[in-house]
C-alpha cells in the first residue's frame, strides 16, 4: 500500500494576481527591460555562447534573422517584424515552449531541465544546455534538497519527528529524492505536497508507487486557500519555482498568507530568480518571455531577505544553485 491523493474541495487555482503574474500578463520586469535596452553591440556575445550557437544552427534561417534582429534591437516581440514566425516555429518545434504557453506553472518544463526526462530537438535541447536551463535549475534542485535534508534532520533532532509542506509540489521531486537518499526519513518525516495540478499529482502518484513511501501525500489544492488544514503545526516548508513570477507586493502578500500555516521557529525555504540570469543568460531570458509571455521577475542578490521581514518573517539568510548562483534560496523562520 502506498501514500495517495487526499480527497479534498477541487479548486480552480492560486489567487487572480498569482495567475496574472506567472502568464505573464504583467508588465515586463522593469530590470529586465534595463537589459533589453542595452546597445546591440552589448549584447552580441550572447548570441556567440555554444548554446546559442547550437540553437542557431538548427532553426531555419528567416526564423534567425527575425529572432536576432528582435534580440539586438530589444523590442518586445509584438513589436517585431513578423515575429510571429518566431512564435509559430517555436511552438511547432518543441515540448517545452508550447507546454509553458497553454501552462505557466507546467511542472513537465522542471522534469526536463532537471534531466529526469528526455528532450527532444534542438530547441529543447539549447534550454537544456543552457545556463538558464538545464545547469542553474538542476544546481537548484540539488542544493534545496541536500540543504532542506540537512534542515529535516535538525528537526527530527529536536522535536523526535517534522511535519514538512512542499507548496507548489508538482510531482514532489525534492521530497522524495529526500527520502530516498535518507534511510530515517520515511518514519519520522510526513510531507503533504501541495499542487493544483492534477497531472503534476498524477505523476507524483506514479513516482510514489515506485518508491514505495507511505509518508507522503499529495494536496490538490490553492497554496492560499489552506487556513484550517494547518493551524502553526508545520514544522518545515518549501516553495521552489513560485516566486519567480511575481512582484515584490506579490510575494510579500503570499508570504503573508502562508505565514499561519507554521509554528514559531519554524523554516521556509523559497527560491527567486536573480538579475544574474539576464546579466549572463540574456538570451534565454529574451526568448521565453517574448514566445510564451512568461512574465518573470529579476531582483538583485539581497533583495529576498526585505521581502520575508515585510511579511512578518525572520531572515535566517540563504545558499544559492552552486556554482551558476542565479537564485536566492531564502530561509524564513516563522516569527
């Protein structure tokens, strides 16, 4: 017998601004834009990386010109030439760019990047290879969940056994990569993972079967709609891939919200993308906001740290995906 679902209220998601923000119906991050609007000759180097360089090399050439000429110039998409032509080959000759633009919050673009399922063709390919891509968001996966291991067993430590929510879950990666690699765990840990996609949970059940963990659920509902289930009894928290998308008002308005869910002293890890993936990897910034108008956001380094505080958090301080460093993994304490 193997950890299941648990029945709950079916729901249709996060709250409206979470949604607008991770479609991309925001204005652009306004420090992205800084580096749009940098002069083309800036910018050329990016296009002479190996990883873009394979990809230019395997799309046609009309699609190159317009793509480049869009890139070096810095307009947004809609505002190029037929640009459409970018968006169409794009979404014709790839899983991962059609998968973000029919769901933002896909967790199929993670299993790739995090090498647990195969690419195919060169587009999938270049995100794979990429410093963006496959090497940041794979150094991320690795560095939560060795550090949230070490974070498990300091509670387990102290308290006997840890009550752990995976907000945002998909198919619940990081926790059972945890429990696997850790041989206490299955006894003295339980995780609820929480998701409002029933394909993400789908595959999480799968993946639970293998395994054969019976300490782990999975939660088919809204990270904001949980008052009630957890009355300040979790004991440890992650929230990996959502904050990406959202403004700072935003983030501090779900951190606010989320707050109750946890004793005092308790841990929160979440993750921010950083200014350093347009500052290094303009490129693949470039192209997947102006294809699928994923909308995400690009403070500096440090910038976590006020966001937690103005939602009533303590900042324990944070590591980062080792050695590309485009995020700020942040530690809350519940406060």
């Amino acid at each position: 017998m193997r950890a299941t679902a648990e029945k709950v209220d079916a729901v249709s998601g996060a709250s409206p601004p979470l949604i607008n923000a991770m479609a991309g119906k925001s204005t652009i991050c306004p420090i992205l834009q800084g580096h749009y609007d940098q002069l083309p000759y800036k910018k050329m180097h990016f296009l002479q990386t190996p990883e873009a360089r394979y990809l230019m090399d395997n799309i046609p050439g009309e699609v190159r010109r317009i793509l480049e000429h869009g890139f070096l110039s810095g307009k947004h998409g809609q505002d190029v030439k037929d640009w459409d032509e970018v968006v169409a080959f794009f979404l014709a000759n790839n899983r991962i760019i059609p998968a973000l633009t029919a769901n933002p919050g896909t967790y199929t673009m993670l299993e790739r990047m995090y090498h647990f399922k195969k690419v195919h063709g060169p587009i999938d390919e270049y995100f794979k290879r990429c410093l963006s891509g496959g090497q940041a968001l794979r150094n991320r996966y690795d560095a939560v969940t060795k550090v949230a291991s070490t974070h498990v067993q300091e509670v387990i430590a102290e308290r006997g056994k840890c009550f752990m929510i995976d907000i945002g879950s998909g198919p619940g990666r990081n926790p059972i990569d945890m429990c696997l690699r850790n041989p206490s765990f299955p006894e003295k840990l339980r995780v609820d993972c929480i998701d409002i996609d029933p394909e993400a949970i789908a595959k999480g059940e799968e993946l639970l079967a293998q395994s054969r963990l019976l300490n782990i659920f999975f939660i088919q509902k809204s990270m904001t709609k949980l008052n009630g289930r957890y009355d300040g009894n979790v004991d440890y928290g992650l929230m990996i891939g959502i904050l990406c998308g959202l403004t700072r008002p935003e983030r501090i308005g779900l951190l606010q919200r989320i707050r109750p869910y946890f004793r005092k002293g308790a841990r929160l890890v979440a993750a921010s993308l950083l200014e350093e993936m347009a500052i290094r990897d303009l490129l693949c910034a470039y192209i997947l906001r102006e294809t699928t108008g994923w909308g995400l956001q690009y403070p500096p380094l440090g910038k976590l740290q006020g966001v937690f505080e103005d939602a009533g958090w303590e900042y324990e301080g944070y590591f980062q995906d080792e050695p590309t460093r485009f995020y700020e993994i942040g530690i809350g304490i519940a406060a």
